[in-house]
C-alpha cells in the first residue's frame, strides 16, 4: 500500500500585509520562489524528480495572477520540467493543495510532490479579484435573499450561537500571542522559517521573524478596542449580535509563503530522507454560508469518523485562528482539551496569509508532536463560504 509522508515543510516569515511591512518590496512571485527553493535546498531532493508544484492563492488578480505557482518554480531555478497549478480554497488553499498532493500519491499519480501557498496581501488585497459589479448571479441570490454577510459578521453571529463572551475571546487572543512568544523564544517556530531578503532602496532587508507578534498585548489593551464589524444594518437583521468581534481577537491579514515536499513512503526512505509524518486521512465539509465558519465542526466529526479515531486520540490540534469565535466554538462543539489546541500560538498572533497559512498550522503540529512525542495530530481550516477542510497526520518514529 502507498503511504504519503511529509519530508519537510518550511516557511517564510509572515509580515504585517500593509504598505511598509517587513515584506513590502518583495513580489509574491519572488518570495514563493525563495520558499521553494528554501525547500529543496533543506531537504537535498533533487528537484528534477518533482513532478508538481501544487500552490494556493486566493486573490489571483494583479501581480498573482497568471499561476503563479508556475512563475515561482521557475524563478526559482527548479528545472523547466516542473511543472505547477494554481488553486484557491479560500482560507484553506494552501491545506487542499498538500491533501491534494498526497492524495496523488496515494493514488499512485505522483511519487513527489511540492505543496504550498503564497500571498501578499499588502500587495493584492481582499476582494481586488472581484472585478464584476455582481459576482453572485441570480440563482444565488433567490436562496438567500437578503444576501451573504461579511466574515466578521459571521463569526458575531457563532459567538453568539455558542455563547462566547468578548472577554473568553480576548483572553483567547491573549494566550495566542503568549503561546507565540513562548515558541518562538524557544526557537521551535523558527525550525520552519527560510529567511527571505527583501530588496529595499539602501540594499537589502533580511527578515526572519514573524512581524505580527505583540508581546506588549493585554486583557486591558484588547478590551479598550472597538467592534471591527458594527452595522445598523446588521444589528436590524440580528439582534442577537452582541458586537464583541475587534481587530485584537481577529487574525491579522498578512504577507507570507510556504511549501511542503510530499513523497511516496518507500521512495523517500530508498533516497536517504526521514520523512517526518505521514498523511493519512482528509475530509472536506460545507456549512451554513452565512454562519459560514463553522464547517471545521462537521469536517472535523467526518474525519475522525473515517480515521476510527476520537478526540481523545489526537495529540495537537491546529485550528485556524480567523476569528477567536471560531476556535472557541470548535472546542465547545467537540468537547476539546483548549491545552491541546494551537500549542504554539495561531493567526491571531502569527497572522493569516491566505493562501499560504495551511503550510504554518501544519509546520507549527509538526514540531508540537515531534516535541511532546505525540502520536496523532489533526489540523483544521474555515473557509469563506461555508466550508472547511480537515487532515490528519501521524508523526513517523
């Protein structure tokens, strides 16, 4: 039977997506390309033997457009024969391309494979690739008739469904940057990081650390911050709102790649290299679109259904963090250990490039089960829609 494997995973440092953050100069197309060719050099493949490039990006338009995956393999002097694709799962994007990746080894499409993600967000911002003035069309808007809502509003609307109070939710944003600093004082998220040269107009700017971390947070900073999403409108339409949702307790929008080298078991181990996991189970799930971040719940259940597993059996939990509501609620859904969930910090505090952040949840529950010996480890990401998608990974001795 053909077993999928992780060889490594790595990643660039996330920066603040903004106009003069540690990444601005740089073009997605060339940090990708860094990551890649970060990847290749790590693990010592030859990068002739990889037969893809699977790579997630959300906002396709602009400076991202045109497969990007594609242009990076090349700008990062991997042979002409590799060749790419592009894909966009939302948030998920970069997580479905490594269980892409996978599942086509399993199926005996590949034997290796590189998965990853890119975006600059400081460079193409959300919802730039909405060009249409409709991008909904008729029959979308005759099933939901008062139209979709923002992701903010959705995660007001799972606090209140689940009862989550702002201050469970600041106090969950607050231990994400405490788990954060922790991990990377401890040199464990840095494990992962290829640093990237930025050019800049005296020369060069090395990065290589995340730029999102506030170490100087507080219950009393986060609670002095304003309700990012207040609307008239929607308070009308939901009363139940309670308007707890801030830019403290959300993640952040960021700049950042990564990339993963999947490989067929016995291939990698005739090669020389020790893989560090295998992949052995995916789901994909759809949910309520207006709630719309609540479908890690149901991929979660279907994943553990199909692994025979419990909650009680996986180690580490990575759960994206794109609003504290979400994770909160995961966990009171499911009835999950909150210690075992996002040991190292999440994006509220790492931030949340979306087309790469798959590749972080995953390298962060990599070093957590090779740290505490764990067995089994399960990641999970929202997606805009309704969707999520969910894989587990088990850590190879």
């Amino acid at each position: 039977m053909r077993r999928a494997v992780i060889v490594d995973t790595v990643r660039s440092p996330f920066g603040r997506g903004r106009a003069g953050g540690v990444l601005d100069g740089i073009h997605p197309v060339d940090l990708y390309a860094n990551v890649l060719r970060g990847l290749v050099e790590r693990t010592g493949i030859d990068p002739a033997l990889v037969e893809d490039v699977i790579t997630g990006c959300v906002i396709q338009v602009g400076e991202q457009s045109g497969n990007i995956g594609r242009h990076a393999v090349l700008a990062a002097g991997l042979p002409e024969s590799v060749p790419a694709v592009t894909l966009d799962r939302k948030c998920g994007s970069a997580q479905q391309a490594f269980d892409f990746a996978a599942q086509g080894v399993i199926a005996g499409a590949y034997d290796a494979v590189i998965a990853g993600g890119v975006e600059m967000m400081s460079l193409v911002p959300m919802r730039a690739n909405r060009l249409g003035k409709d991008t909904d069309g008729v029959q979308l808007k005759q099933r939901y008739p008062e139209g979709l809502v923002r992701q903010g509003i959705s995660a007001e609307l799972i606090a209140a469904r689940w009862g989550i109070s702002r201050a469970e939710m600041d106090a969950f944003s607050l231990r994400s940057h405490s788990r954060a600093a922790a991990a990377e004082d401890a040199g464990l998220t840095a494990r992962a990081v290829v640093p990237i040269d930025v050019p800049t107009a005296d020369g060069v700017r090395r990065v290589t650390h995340d730029e999102g971390l506030r170490r100087d947070t507080s219950l009393e900073r986060l609670a002095n911050l304003k309700p990012a999403f207040e609307d008239d409108a929607m308070l009308r339409r939901y009363p139940q709102i309670r308007w707890s949702v801030t830019a403290g307790n959300s993640s952040q929008v960021t700049d950042g790649a990564s990339a993963t080298l999947i490989m067929e078991e016995a291939l990698a181990r005739r090669l020389g290299l020790k893989p560090r996991a295998a992949i052995t189970h995916f789901s994909v799930a759809g949910d309520d679109p207006i709630l719309m971040l609540t479908a890690i719940i149901p991929a979660t259940r279907k994943l553990l259904a199909r692994a025979g597993l419990g909650v009680d059996d996986i180690s580490t939990f990575e759960v994206n963090e794109a609003f504290a509501s979400v994770p909160l609620a995961w966990q009171k859904d499911l009835g999950v250990d909150p210690e075992r969930v996002n040991p190292y910090g999440g994006a509220i505090a790492l931030g949340h490039p979306v087309g790469a952040s798959g590749g972080r949840l995953l390298a962060n529950l990599l070093t957590a089960l090779e740290e505490t010996g764990g067995r089994y480890g399960l990641q999970t990401m929202c997606e805009s829609g309704g969707m999520a998608n969910a894989t587990l990974i088990e850590r190879l001795q």
